[in-house]
C-alpha cells in the first residue's frame, strides 16, 4: 500500500505584470493559490510538508477563496468556471460549478453571510457577474468597465458594498443586493491592479501600476487622500490589511513590500528582497499572525513585522514541471531540476530546499545524476553540461566549466566513480569529478543507466526494432545487446545488487532481465498494467522491489520474487504524468511530476 506521507508542494504560477491573488483561511490554519488547474491549500504553521491538492478544474485556475464560513472554497479558472467545493473532507466533495464568464476568472469575493459571490475577469460582453453560491442565480449587474477587472472586493458589514478595479483605469462602486453600479471612481491614470476593503469596512485601498495607493470611504466612496507620494516607485499589485484595519500591507514590482499606518498615511516598515527580475512582489496575505509575500519566481515569503529589512522564511521549489529526480546515497538529499531550468535541492525529511546558483543552464534541464562524492551533473535541452555541488547548492569556482555537448542530451547516470550521458546522437562517459573518458557516436538514444560496479553501461533508443545495448567501460565498447522488443525504450534501471536490468516502454511494458542469465528475462509474466508510456523506474535498497511511474499518472510497485504481486497508486499526481521516481529508504519511495509537486510515499509491502 502506498501512503502519502508528504508533498513538496508546487509554488505559485506567476506572470511578469500581473498580480496573483491569495486566499486566506478565516481559521488561519492554511492559505490559498493556484498553479496549472491546481488549488494548492498548504498549511500556515508548516507549509514546508503539508499541503493538500485540489485537482478537480479541467483547464488552468486563476483564483482561490475561502468563504467566510471557512466551509467552502470557490476557484474560477481560464474558462470563465468557477467550481464551490467543501473543505470539511478530503473528497472535496462539489457543491455547484457555473460557468459564469467568456473569459479567465481573474478574481472573486464572497459575501460575510456566506450566500452570495462577485466573480471577475475577462469577457466578451461583461467582465463580472453577481450570483447565489446555492443556484447561480443573478443578484445584480457588474457594469462600468470597459475592459477586463483584475480585483474585486466586499464591504464585510451590512448594508453590502463591492467594488472593483480594472484595466481602464477605474475603480466602480456598487449597492446592494441586488447589486447595482452606483459610482465610478477615476483618480488612477493606469491600470489598477488591486482593490481592498479594510477588516472594519470603513475605508477601502485601490493601488494600481503607477505606484499609488488610494482611501475610499467604505460606505460611500469618498476620496479620503493618497498613501505616500508615491507608495512605490514600481506598479502595485497586491494590498493586506491587518486584522484591526489600522495598517496595510503593499507590495511592488520595486521588489519591496511597505507597511503602512492607515490613520496617519505613514511608512511603518520597508522589506527588500533583492536586485533581480524574480525578486519583483506580485502578491501578499495578511492571516491572521502570518504575513505572506510573493516573488516573480513564486517564492514564498514569510515576514516579522517586528523586523523589517528581510523576510525570517523564504520557501522556494519549482513553479514548473519537474522533469529531473536524483538523490544523495544516503537518501538524505534529493536534487530535482524543472523545465525553466531551476535546480533545486531538498532536505527529504523538512522539506527545505536551496536553489542552486551560477547555473550556466538556460532551458529545461532533461537529466540529473549525483555521485557517491555529492556532485551534481544537471543536463539541459540547450545542450549543456554543468557539474555542481549538493552541499553547498551551488556551482563552485574549481567546479569544470560548463560543458557543450555536441547533441542534446536525454539521460544520466551515475555509479562507482563513473558518470554517463545519454545524448541523441552520442554518449558521453566520465569519471568524477567531471574529466572526460570516453565519447561515442549514438543513433536516437533515450535513456541509460550504469551497472552498481560501473562496468557495464545500458542504453535504449527511440528505434522499437532496436534492442537494448550493453557497453563495457571505459572503452563504450559493445559487448551484447538484449533481446528485441517492439517499442521504444523510454527508461532503464540496474537493481542496486547488480542482478538485474529494468527496462520501460512506450508500449506500457516493464520487463526485468537477469544479469547471471545472460540478460534473459528474469521471469514469465507480463508486467504491462500501465495504461499508457512507462516513464521512470526506481530500484528499492534491497533489490526485492521495482517501482515504476507513468503518463497515466500512476505509480506501480513490482514485486521481484512474486511477479503476480503488485501495489498500485491510481492518480498519484491527478491530471499529471509521473515524470521520476527514487526510494530514499526501505520504506519511503518518492514521486515528481509534471503538477510541479514532490511527493513522499510510504509504501508497506505487507
């Protein structure tokens, strides 16, 4: 049986020049936001290990928000849907879906009484609309832009008000219910990316790409002035009121976050958070006791208002799909790399991470190997080779240069004190900690791996009439080729007591042949309970176990000495392929995928 124990979870999708917007837990236990068709609900007191993931929209979501209740979470994504779901269960049972919008939901709001929601974002003849949670009934109009709405907002009192924030430039003002237009507020001279009321409902903030953050009165909209002269010298995308209304919270595309008093319109506090393009601010929740910002690269960023100057915790990780796994061999350490070519290392057991620095990588790194030694050997689809180090998370100065190979390059594998490439024409083979030994000309490889001892190294191709082909090292010499096959050769995994060679196949077949028998396979039935491509496997410690991952979103555990015997994870990553697998421990086996998120199996053979 395989358990899920923890999940590395997937950070924010971000977009440069737009804001992102994340929903807080009225109980303040999790908080809220999206990547892919993802709601991603991770917990606040330990957001390094537990998370829960909601999978159920069929197209990329935009937004997330609890309701008042703390009951339900309403999510809208890019096709104008938006999904009521329950939070009490771990179904997530549905409650109503309504497709309410030409366009991307962008935002939303309930009300305090948990009965009504505001909906905006991008359209074809309206840009918001007002309905019951229950029915989706309409309960007023959404009128007075004329292009889409970014933020949306309640007056958390009776009498009910709402007001929105567009890219016309205006901020429009509405009463009800039913929810009527009643003004149209115009100091803004760019795009307003943020509306906001305060907890108390007396005043609201608009702020917007020119830097300026404007006071509404809550009941009537009044003008009350302007904080700071400007807020920020970048565009603002988020705002944060404090619990008691009496601060608030800006972030920028300047890389800072400011904290302001509301009464006085002074500067509290200022945070910085660096130099770079990634370091801009594109979102911020105030829940409770926690202060959350967010980064261009989706970095997660704790913050003391006690202490400004630098966040107290950052949370990194991958924001894209990861498409490389390896581990340290002692398990302690796992290595993955991303298609945006991050290269991230993780501590198994906390789940805190290091990005690795002075990558020379500039596009999706395709394979990972880490030697007994700790060092890193990153591939990438740009056709480089960069060696770096786990321990220090970054490329040292007596590290080898990048390397240019001369194909691109599709696997990596690592054992005694070898290191292989699999490239599309070519293997590369290299002895630690990064000399090369050996290179030779290949035809439409896709995967290899080396035996435990270093002295035999495996390759597959894209060719199904091809058979496997066995090496010797250094020389690349072929001394044997195993039987064909009828499809291609999409992973291959020696068994760490050397017995055996995995194979996976595009055809959904995993075949195990045995060394001492001259590669014939090492038993008679066929493990093809896949539904679709096989595309990584993982040995356990002790050579009994092979596990294997899947495009069918599936993980499979296969048991060696009884063939018949099998422990199946349906939808281990939903609505994601299974990109690879490693075992850390006996017990622990853990998965990646294409949902951007590590997972952390147990898995109990019994």
């Amino acid at each position: 049986m395989l358990t899920l124990e923890k999940i590395f979870a997937s950070l924010p999708k971000t977009e440069r020049g737009k804001a992102i917007v994340l929903g807080g837990d009225p109980k303040g236990e999790n908080f809220l936001y999206v990547n892919g068709n993802s709601v991603f609900i991770r917990s606040l007191k330990d957001p390094f290990t537990k998370c829960d993931v909601y999978t159920q929209h069929s197209t990329a979501t935009g937004v997330a928000k609890y309701s008042p209740s703390g009951f339900y979470i309403a999510s809208g994504d890019a096709s104008g849907k938006v999904r009521i779901w329950d939070t009490t269960q771990a179904e997530h049972v549905l409650k109503n879906e309504f497709h309410v919008l030409g366009g991307a939901i962008r935002d939303l709001a309930w009300t305090s009484d948990n009965q009504r929601l505001i909906i905006v974002g991008e359209g074809r003849e309206k840009f918001g609309v007002a309905i019951l949670a229950d029915s989706g009934a309409s309960v007023g109009e959404i009128i007075g832009h004329s292009k889409a709405i970014n933020s949306v907002d309640f007056k958390p009192q009776r009498p009910f008000r709402a007001v929105t924030a567009s890219e016309d430039f205006v901020v429009c003002f509405y009463e009800g219910p039913p929810f009527k237009f009643k003004k149209q507020n115009d100091e803004h001279t760019n795009f307003v990316n943020v509306v906001r009321y305060a907890p108390s409902g007396e005043l609201f903030a608009s702020a917007g790409s020119t830097g300026r953050i404007l006071l509404h009165e809550g009941k009537t909209s009044e003008y009350l002035g302007e904080i700071g002269d400007p807020a920020h010298k970048g565009g603002i995308y988020s705002l944060a009121f404090s619990p008691n209304s009496d601060r608030l919270l800006s972030v920028s595309g300047d890389k800072t976050a400011r904290l302001w008093n509301v009464q006085d319109k002074s500067l509290i506090g200022e945070w910085s958070f660096g130099n770079t393009i990634n370091d801009m601010q594109v979102s911020c929740l105030w829940c409770n006791d926690y202060v959350i910002t967010v980064s261009l690269d989706g970095s997660l960023n704790f913050l003391d208002l006690a202490n400004p100057g630098k966040p107290t915790e950052v949370i990194g990780g991958h924001s894209k799909p990861i498409t490389a796994l390896d581990r340290s061999a002692d398990g302690r350490t796992l290595v993955t790399g991303s298609t945006d070519a991050s290269l991230v290392i993780w501590d198994s057991a906390s789940g805190r991470m290091r990005r690795v620095t002075g990558l020379a990588h500039k596009n999706q790194i395709q394979a990972l190997a880490v030697d007994a030694s700790g060092t890193v050997y990153s591939v990438a689809m740009d056709d480089t080779l960069q060696v770096s180090s786990s321990a220090d998370a970054a490329v040292r100065a007596d590290s080898p240069a990048p390397r240019k190979l001369d194909s691109q390059p599709v696997d990596a594998s690592a054992a005694a004190d070898l290191v292989a490439i699999a490239c599309r024409q070519h293997l590369v083979l290299l002895r630690s900690p990064g000399a090369v030994v050996a290179t030779v000309a290949a035809s439409a490889l896709t995967c290899c791996a080396l035996s435990p001892d270093g002295a035999t190294l495996a390759v597959g191709g894209a060719d199904a009439k091809a058979p496997i082909r066995l090496l010797s090292t250094p020389q690349l010499a072929e001394i044997q080729s195993v039987a064909e096959h009828q499809a291609e050769v999409t992973a291959l995994a020696y068994s760490p007591d050397g017995a055996n060679l995995a194979a996976g196949f595009a055809d959904r077949y995993v075949r195990v042949y045995s060394v001492a028998n001259g590669y014939g396979l090492a038993n008679t039935e066929e493990w093809c309970f896949h539904t679709a491509r096989v595309n990584c496997l993982a040995w356990t410690h002790d050579s009994k176990y092979l596990a294997t991952g899947s495009l069918d979103c599936s993980i499979i555990v296969w048991s060696l000495d009884s063939p018949r015997k099998r422990i199946v994870a349906k939808n281990a990553h939903p609505m994601s392929q299974i990109t690879k697998l490693t075992w850390i421990d006996a017990n622990h086996l853990v998965s990646t995928g294409q949902d951007s998120n590590i997972k952390v199996w147990n898995v109990s053979f019994d």
